[in-house]
C-alpha cells in the first residue's frame, strides 16, 4: 500500500520531548515517510550533553532506512561559516531549513499530504507553495492523542509524565483543534492505514 503521508519534524521540541519520554519510535507507527530537516536534527543535538540529545542521535543511526536527514542550502551555508565562526548561533536556522524543504518542488506528490510535527514555532505561516491546502501543523501532544485515540499507544499524558520526570518541560500547545472538522478526519484517517514495509 503507497504512504499517502509525509511526516516532517519541524521543530526540535518534538525530537527532544519523545527522546527523554524513550518514544522516539512513536513516529514510526504512522504509514507515513518522516522527514527531519538537517538543520533542526543539528539544533536538537549539537550540544551532546543536552537533554535527550544523545538519544536522538542513537535513535536516527538505528533507523536510517526509515528517518530521511533532509540537506538544506540554509544548514550548508550555517556549516560553511561555522568554520570561521565556531561559535555561530542562528536562532530561526531550524525554521528556515524546514521552510526549505517543505517547498520542494516534489516533495508532495499524487495525493500525498503533509504534517508538520511542532510545538512552539509556525512554519506553516512562511510555507508559500501552491498546494499549502495539503500541509496540516500538528503538535506532539495532537500527534499523540491520534495515536493514542487510533489505539497505536496507550497514553499520551504518560508520555508527557516520562518527559517531565525527565526533566523535560515539555509544550503542551495543541493545533489540531484549529483545523476543520475534514481536515482533522483526513488525518486521522491516513494514521489508521496499517503500516507498510520500508
């Protein structure tokens, strides 16, 4: 069965809530391909000793044949500069990659739509392709209260709770409600399909 789905993680904040919570595979169980931007994989692990950071990146190694690290032009000239500038901050680096690869010509396809896994920051407001209708923002708690009303885990607050007890403060802002009653269906509907092989 085709995915008719593509999941891109555009924001660390989902990264690090499910690393430190040990639910990273959760993005795993929808029939979707997952994308993560290679500037927000950077931000999410940069600093090793960072919460969760470590997790991420065993996490991603375990899974290439399932997680695509997306190149940018935004994170390659971030990279060059940071040569002569090892130090080099940029604050919304993440946001642009995202916007970047989101508005590939062919990064949706035929009937495929896309949802963008956030929590604080919204991408979807600097997203100019033509087919923006297709491309819902989602944040970790809605991605996982799918999943969890889908009967893919059990509980989305227990996630929350590993998280905090982790240490981690975890966003609970919620996008989905701002979606029209279709849209939300639609959704739901493409993370029922059962799972194909990669």
């Amino acid at each position: 069965m085709p995915r008719d789905l593509k999941l891109f993680v555009v924001d660390t904040g989902p990264l690090i809530t499910l690393a430190v919570a040990r639910s990273l595979d959760y993005l795993l169980l929808v029939n979707a391909d997952l994308i993560i931007p290679d500037a927000v994989l950077h931000e999410a692990t940069r600093d090793a000793s960072r919460l969760g950071a470590q997790d991420i990146i065993e996490w991603v190694k375990a899974h290439r044949a399932r997680v695509e690290i997306a190149p940018t032009r935004a994170y390659q000239v971030f990279d060059a500069a940071r040569s002569v500038m090892p130090n080099l901050r940029e604050p919304d680096l993440g946001e642009r990659a995202a916007v970047e690869v989101i508005e590939e010509p062919d990064r949706l396809q035929g009937n495929e739509r896309g949802v963008l896994l956030c929590e604080e920051t919204a991408v979807l407001r600097r997203v100019v392709v033509r087919d923006r209708a297709r491309i819902v923002e989602l944040s970790t708690l809605d991605f996982l209260r799918i999943l969890e009303a889908e009967q893919r885990i059990q509980s989305a607050e227990q996630v929350f709770m590993l998280a905090a007890e982790a240490g981690r403060a975890a966003s609970r802002v919620t996008k989905l409600e701002s979606h029209e009653v279709a849209t939300r269906d639609a959704i739901s509907s493409l993370v029922r399909r059962p799972l194909t092989p990669p």
